[in-house]
C-alpha cells in the first residue's frame, strides 16, 4: 500500500505538502496541488483515516439518532441531514433508538467511542434530558435537537413551528363551518406534541369555539393509538364533527376506525392531519395536512451543527422554528347548508 512518502516522491514535494494538499490545511500553489492529487491517484493512495483523526482532532462523521425509522417522516430529516453533510465531506452515522432511551444511550456511547464530531438528536418520548446526557462535553462534541428537545436541552434547536401549524388547521376546519372539533394528541411529554395541542386550543379560544375535554385524546404518535383514541371519540356524548390528529401515523388509524363505523369524510366528520402523506392526495376524501419540512429540518439542523463544529457559530443555543404549510384537501370540504342530501 503506497505512503505518504511515496506520494510525495513522485509528486517531488514534501510530505508536509501532501498532507496540507489533502487535509486543507494550509495554501500550496495550483500547480503543486495538481502533482499531489496526481500522484495520489495514481498509486491510489489511502490517507490514514485514525492518524489523521488524532492530528485534526476531527474524524468528519455525524452521528444522528432518530425515534422510529419506520415513519417516514424521520428518513426525510436524514436526507436532508445526509445531503448537508455529504457536500461538506462528512459522514453521517444513524442510529435507530425505537423510541428506546436504552437504545438512545446505546447510540450516543457509540458515537462517543467513534468520537464523532457532533450528533443530531430526535429525542424519544421524554420530559427531560436522560441520564447519560448528563455532563456531556457540548462544546467539544456540540449536540442539535432536530424537530423535538428537553426543557433546558443543551443544545441547539431545529424544529418546526408546531402551534402556528396546529393553529392554522383547526382555524381551517372553524372556517368551514366545524363547531365540535376533537383532537388526538401526540404523547404529552414530548414538547412538539404540546404545542400542535396549544395551537388547537388558541384556535378555538380565538374564534370562541367550545373546548370541550371529551374532544380532547392523547395518543402516542403510532397508527394503533390514532384507531383506539378516534372510536374513543366517536363514541363521546359531544360527537365531533371534526377531528385535528397530530400526526400522520396516528391519522392512518383515524382513517381506519372512520371507516370500519363507515363515518362519511367531510360529511359527519372533517379530517385534519398534522403530517402530510404523498398517498394522501390519493385517498378518497383526499386527506388535508399540514405538512411539515421535514427535509429542511435535517438539512438546517446539519448546517446549525456544522456551524457550532467549525465554531462559526457560538454562544447562546439558539432556536429555529421553520413555517408549515396546509395542504388543503377534500377531507374538510365546508359544510353544506343544512337541507343538502349528500
Ligand atoms: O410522526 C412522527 C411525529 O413525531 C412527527 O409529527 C414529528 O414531528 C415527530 O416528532
């Protein structure tokens, strides 16, 4: 295997050269960069990825660890993480935690023992920070929390703006002429699922629509919660005709207990999602949501992390709530006047 000795050999400069060529570490002429790259390519030089590890004090991997691979939410922040990343010569590492604070501890040790240069974090369902996050080194391995975070998190923030999405959906289905509006939350302790409550409730203190805490179900941000939380709220003595579910899995298992009481969709009850689907679109009633960028979360969260690893960025956490946008579909077509037959 050639060495950094045999590079610099046939490319007739040092090797302080070929190692400032290859770590960009200080200037060399145009012309000695070309007889360096050359050379590397043709004996197919291998720099030593440990060696220069220990020199740079960076081994250019991001570890990221995300709650449920299966929703297809989280593989869109990864892409978008993963192209930020890639273009900058970094390589990300994914950890898959099944919203599993064990497996959560699991990956962060792995990364520690990879010594990766900084971690992207989407937390599983918990109110504070676990332990094995306690006395973490945040300014030499710096942590982002992308679209969730603990109170008093350590770290910097990327999120979507989740109350003003919430808001803007249930303000949506008041519009249409809604007046008994049900929501199934996502689980209380996560901080992303308070808000998209916090936005339902100001929607419907502002236009001075009845809260009414029957209409009001947790679930647990999976498509079984969604079924069980809608037939609870179906079978509530105020009957909605609307229900707001904050996210997409949970609304797959609305769908399927609207269906299975064979519920007319937006006739006897509007449907909101928070999350948007691509089949969505397809379904019949075709399915209003409020969609989050989930790519932009992974693609912002990276750039933030980068920042705070280059030390471009320092100082206070700062936090980033990106716009949602409300795809307005036919599953909260306004109601028609009282005396229509459907
Ligand atoms: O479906 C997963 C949900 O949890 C999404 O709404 C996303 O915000 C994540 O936090």
């Amino acid at each position: 295997m050639a060495s950094i000795q045999d590079v610099a050999n046939l490319a007739q400069v040092s090797t302080a050269t070929v190692s400032h060529v290859l770590n960009d570490t200080a200037y060399v002429s145009p012309r000695l960069r070309d007889r360096v790259l050359r050379a590397v390519r043709q004996l197919g030089y291998q720099p030593n990825a440990l060696a220069r590890s220990l020199r740079t004090k960076q081994t250019k991997t991001i570890g990221i660890v995300i709650p449920d691979i299966t929703n297809p939410f989280f593989p869109a922040v990864v892409r978008g993480a993963e192209d930020v990343l890639s273009s900058r010569g970094y390589t990300l590492i994914i950890g898959n935690s099944d919203n599993d604070v064990e497996k959560e501890a699991q990956y962060y040790r792995t990364f520690a023992a990879r010594r990766v240069d900084g971690i992207l974090f989407i937390i599983s369902a918990s109110t504070h920070a676990p332990d094995f996050l306690r006395g973490h080194d945040a300014k030499n391995t710096p942590i982002v929390y992308v679209d969730r975070s603990y109170r008093g998190a350590t770290g910097d923030v990327v999120l979507a703006d989740n109350e003003r999405g919430a808001y803007e959906a249930v303000s949506h289905l008041i519009k249409t002429g809604r007046k008994h509006i049900g929501i199934i939350t996502g689980p209380q302790v996560l901080r992303n699922a308070m808000l998209r409550l916090e936005g339902y409730r100001q929607a419907l203190l502002e236009y001075e629509v009845e809260l009414s805490q029957d209409l009001v179900r947790e679930g647990q941000f999976d498509e079984e919660s969604g079924y069980l939380q809608a037939g609870l709220l179906l079978n509530s003595k105020s009957r909605p005709d609307a229900v707001f579910v904050s996210n997409a899995l949970m609304t797959m298992g609305c769908l399927r207990a609207l269906t299975e009481r064979r519920v007319r969709v937006p006739e006897e009850i509007a449907l909101v999602s928070f999350d948007d689907l691509e089949w969505f679109a397809y379904t019949s009633p075709s399915i209003t949501a409020v969609a989050q960028p989930a790519y932009e979360l992974g693609a912002r969260g990276a750039e933030v992390l980068l920042k705070r690893i280059t030390g471009e960025l320092t100082g206070p956490y700062r936090r980033l709530a990106l716009r949602t946008s409300l795809i307005v579909r036919t599953s909260t077509a306004p109601v028609q006047c009282e005396n229509t037959t459907f």
